[in-house]
C-alpha cells in the first residue's frame, strides 16, 4: 500500500472507526459495571482498560506506520 492510500485509510479509520469502537468501549464498561453492581473489582479492571487501550489499533498498525513522513 502506497503512502497516500495510507493517509486516506487512517483518516477514515481516526473519523469513523475509532469513534464507533469508543461508544463500543463505552459501552462494554457499562455492561461489566453493571454486572458487578457498580465499579467491577480492580483485578477486572486494569486488564480490561489496558486491552481496550491497545485493542483499536493493534490490527490498523501497519496502516498508521510511516504516516508522519513526507511523501518522498
């Protein structure tokens, strides 16, 4: 994939896939608050903002890689 191919696709992945796995995230943490009755427990929790962190790039990283350079 040329450098410009990759521009477009990560502008399109940063304006519409990254807000639809954000009310994804959002609401996946509400699901598990609400099945523990409020905040879940703190073994629960750190693993799973840490995989949602990660989680939305992971398989775009060859998309996003080399963006920053001018196209030379």
């Amino acid at each position: 994939m040329d450098l410009r191919a990759r521009k477009r696709w990560s502008l399109v992945l940063l304006l519409i896939w990254l807000p639809l796995y954000l009310v994804f995230a959002w609401w996946l943490l509400a699901f598990v608050g609400d099945r523990f009755g409020g905040r879940p427990p703190a073994w629960l929790e750190l693993p799973l903002y840490l995989v949602l962190a990660f989680a939305w790039a992971i398989p775009f990283r060859r998309v996003f890689s080399g963006i920053g350079r001018g196209e030379e």
